[in-house]
C-alpha cells in the first residue's frame, strides 16, 4: 500500500492503474476519512501483478494523449461502483472457453 499511496499523493500523478481487486484491498483497509488518494486509483481488469502510473502532461502538449476519468476518479470505492467489479458479467469468457461452448 506504501508506494501506491505515495504515488497517488504526488501532484504529477494523474491517476493509477490497478487490478479492481487491489482496489477493492485498499479500501478495506484504509480509514475512511483518510481515502481521498483512492480516488485515483482506477480499475485495469487484465493485471494484477502490477500497477500502471498515468503521469500529467504539461498544458499545450500537442502529442499528449487525455484519459477519461473513470470510475476510480470518481470515489474511493466505497459505494456500489466497485460492486460489478466482481460478478460474472465483468469477465468475459476468453476464446477458447468460447469455443468450448
């Protein structure tokens, strides 16, 4: 949790990219008054071995690409935004369950 937080507390951190599961973690066990860094923490389903920092660009960067905010942005998770996170219908059967079918 040390680097993550660190990292979501810097100002030229726009937001980080981690497993819904991490997230969901990092809620648990966070105080609840203390959770606004969460709020850059936004979901990436296919990894959770590691985490993706998204660096702010400088203003009038032409090449820079802008993410969205995502659900992440939004809150820290403690409402029901994390909930479909983890049911059926956020994992798609990959092709060769697909197949199997």
């Amino acid at each position: 949790m040390g680097i993550l937080k660190f990292s979501a507390q810097k100002p030229q951190i726009e937001h980080i990219f981690v497993h819904h599961g991490i997230k969901k973690h990092l809620r648990d066990i966070t105080v609840s008054n203390s959770q606004s860094w969460l709020r850059r923490m936004q979901f990436y389903l296919r990894d959770n071995l590691h985490f993706y920092l998204h660096l702010k660009y400088k203003s009038g960067c032409f090449a820079c690409l802008s993410y969205p905010p995502g659900i992440g942005i939004k809150g820290s998770g403690r409402d029901s935004s994390l909930d479909w996170w983890f049911t059926d219908a956020s994992h798609p059967p990959r092709n060769n369950e697909r197949l199997h079918k």
